[in-house]
C-alpha cells in the first residue's frame, strides 16, 4: 500500500513544484528586464541606480530557489513515468532540464557580475541576455517538447494541453532575443502544466473506504 500511496502523491508534487517555480522564475525576469534593459535602451545608460541594483540583486536571489524547484519539477514527473518511460525520450527530458539549469545560473551569473561593476558594460549586459534567451529557452523548447511527448503517451496531458506544449516550445525555439520578454512562455506553461497535474491529483484521490 506505501508504494501505491507515494505514487498518488507525485503528480501533486509535480504541480505544486512547477508553479513555484514558474513564480520565481517569472518574478526574476521581470526584475531584470526592468532593471537591466536589453540593447540600445541598456545601453543608453550604463549606470545603475540603487533602486535596480537592488532590483538585479533580489532577482539574482530568486534564480537558485527556481533552479531548486525545477529540479524537484522534474524529478517528479520522472517518477509518475516510472517504468514506462521511453530511454530515448526521457534522456531528452533530462539532458534539455540540467542544460536549462546550468544555462539559467550562467546568465545570473553573468547579470551579477553586471551589479558589481560601478559602470556596467555593454559586453556583461548582452552575454547574461544571450545565455537566458539565445540558450537557456532553447533548451526550455526541447524540455517542453520532451514534457509533452511523454505526458501525452502516458494520458497524463490531454491533446489540447500537449499540442499547447508543442506551440510553446517551438515559440520559444524560433524566438530567442529578436522578441523580448518571449522567456516569459515557459513560466506560462510550467504554470498551465502545474495547475493541471495538482487538479490531476485531486480528481484521482480515493474515496475512502466504508467503517464496517
């Protein structure tokens, strides 16, 4: 029975990690989008004031808790796959997930190093934008793309939800930095995904047995 219980408990946790991080990570962008302008209106004022230090700053706060809760994001969708998963695929998921990660804490990184500066260059600015945006969506695309294979071979994700996915992905795959403020579609999703699997969670719940 202890299996049986903690398997009905991975979607929930699932849901409840992907929203958490999908309102960190949102919540982190925002910040440096409006502190740290991305090309000619960054660079039309290369000092920052205290109010977006400490804006950079805060964000750059944020970023390590969203990585944490991905992480957990996705190592509890691998668990509600389980046996049935497709080596080819979940590779795949795994692989884009710790790139997106390491991608992501490269780009804070490259944004801190920015707050540091009493002058901030050009050069800092662009390489924490093209590590978030040209790299780090790219591989959130094969994520979300891997995601939405696998919920959807499993009946987890209905059509409408994985063809959702498969619009998403290929948004943010084609976007990179010529749209701005496009990374804000995998926060989207991660939330669309998350509210569905804790409603998942709730329509499966056992009704609890009769007292004899």
């Amino acid at each position: 029975m202890e299996p049986n219980r903690e398997r009905l408990r991975t979607p929930r946790a699932a849901g409840l990690a992907g929203v958490v991080f999908a309102v960190l990570l949102a919540a982190a962008i925002v910040l440096m989008r409006l502190a740290i302008p991305e090309g000619a209106a960054g660079a039309a004022d290369d000092t920052l004031s205290p109010d977006r230090r400490r804006a950079v700053r805060l964000a750059l706060e944020l970023v390590p808790f969203a990585g944490i809760f991905f992480l957990w994001f996705m190592g509890a969708l691998r668990a509600q796959v389980g046996e049935a998963e497709d080596k080819f695929v979940a590779t795949v998921f795994l692989g884009s997930g710790m790139i997106f990660v390491a991608s992501m804490f490269g780009a804070a990184a490259a944004a801190g190093s920015i707050v540091d500066d009493q002058s901030p260059s050009a050069f800092g600015r662009n390489f924490a934008y093209t590590l978030l945006t040209t790299y780090s969506m790219r591989m959130a695309a094969v994520f979300i793309f891997a995601t939405s294979t696998i919920g959807h071979r499993l009946g987890v994700f209905p059509r409408p939800l994985a063809v959702l996915g498969y619009v998403a992905g290929l948004v943010l795959l084609v976007a990179g930095s010529g749209f701005p403020w496009s990374e804000m579609v995998f926060p989207a999703w991660s939330v669309i995904i998350g509210i569905h699997l804790i409603r998942l969670r709730l329509h499966s719940r056992p009704e609890p047995a009769d007292v004899l």
